[in-house]
C-alpha cells in the first residue's frame, strides 16, 4: 500500500505531465487596421457613387468598408454632376441607400452646385420614401436653399406628378407650421401648387383664413 508521500509525489508527476502535454496557445494581439491605399479609396469611391446611383444597398457598404470617401462629389469619379452620393441616391429615390449612407456618416448638408440639400432633391422629385427616411433619421437640412430661398416643400409643390402630391403629404405631416414658410418672394407652397390634389393638400394643411 502506497504511503501518503507517495501518493502526493505521484500526483504531482501527473499534473507537471498534464501541463507539458497541453500545447500552449500563443496570445496574439491583435492587428491594427491597415490604412487604405489612396488608390483603393479612388476606386472604392468611384464604385461607391455608381452603386448609389443604381440603388444597390449592399455595393454601398461593401464600397464604405472598402474605404470610399463617402461625401465626395461625382464629378471627380464618375462624369458631369456636382452631386454626392446621398443627393444622388434621393434624386433618384433609392431610400434604403440613403438610410445606408445617413447611418454611415455622410454629411447631409453638403449641396449640390445650386445649394440644393438631400431634402430639396428628394423634395424635387417627388421621392416620398425617402423624405421619410430623412424624417425618421431627423437629418438637418429641411429649410430655404441659399441660392433661391425655396423649402422643400415649395419644391415638392410645384412638381406636377402623384408623387410630388404624396412628398407633399410627408412634408406636411407634422403640423401646419411647414404650409406658412415663405420664399424670398413671399411666396408660401400654395402659390406655387401645380396640381388640384397639392393644392388641397395645401389649403387644409394652411387652415381657414384668418378673420
């Protein structure tokens, strides 16, 4: 019968063996993010811009992981227009692209070469979806251009299709405050109404003259 010193000696062997045995696990700290090439940034901005345009959600944040300066201007990359990505994404109504590019910083201030923000563009051409997303995000913005003193609403007003009517709807929901906004003209939305479905819109939105 094994002695207690033996058995104490014993179980040290096993636990000094169970050690070796165990292959140890390198800790490795991990690598810091590689910059991005200049070149790379070119070309990920330039498939950024085109992936915008077309409203391909996915190319727009593989593009931004990729590197892409997300508030640059068209024409550098891709041809004629001094748009950004997110001003090009509303005129042409692709929401989902303009929620990606608003949550991954794009700055929604920078206009076009009029001074028209994200809010007039999508205003302009009656993109009701995505004045939502620019409501829900509550993305600065929805105020007078610079270079004519138009709203938003004064341009979703005075466009002439269903889809202006319902961009005005959206721009009106929140009250009758937005009805009242004058241009430099001292026009109010009303006077630049293109259709019987804005006008009315507008008249409800305006009240019963005063007294």
């Amino acid at each position: 019968m094994a002695t207690p010193g033996v058995v104490v000696r014993l179980a040290l062997v096993l636990v000094a063996f169970a050690i070796v045995s165990v292959p140890a696990v390198p800790i490795r700290a991990q690598p810091a993010p590689a910059s991005v090439d200049p070149a790379a940034a070119d070309a990920a901005t330039r498939r950024l811009l085109v992936a915008a345009s077309r409203g391909d959600a996915k190319a727009v944040r593989d593009s931004i992981a990729a590197g892409a300066r997300i508030d640059e201007h068209r024409a550098r990359y891709v041809g004629p227009g001094l748009q950004t990505a997110l001003v090009g994404a509303a005129l042409r109504g692709h929401a989902e692209v303009v929620r990606v590019l608003i949550e991954a910083g794009a700055d929604p201030t920078i206009p076009e070469k009029d001074g028209y923000t994200v809010w007039h563009a999508a205003a302009f051409q009656g993109r009701a979806a995505v004045l939502r997303v620019l409501e829900a995000l509550a993305v600065p913005g929805n105020g007078p251009a610079p270079k004519d003193g138009l709203w938003p609403l004064h341009r979703a007003a005075s466009g002439g299709t269903p889809r202006h009517a319902e961009a005005v709807e959206v721009l009106i929901e929140r009250g009758g405050a937005a009805c009242s906004v004058r241009d430099p003209q001292g026009r109010v939305p009303l006077d630049l109404a293109r259709t019987p479905r804005i006008r009315t819109l507008l008249d409800a939105c305006a009240g019963p003259p005063a007294p």
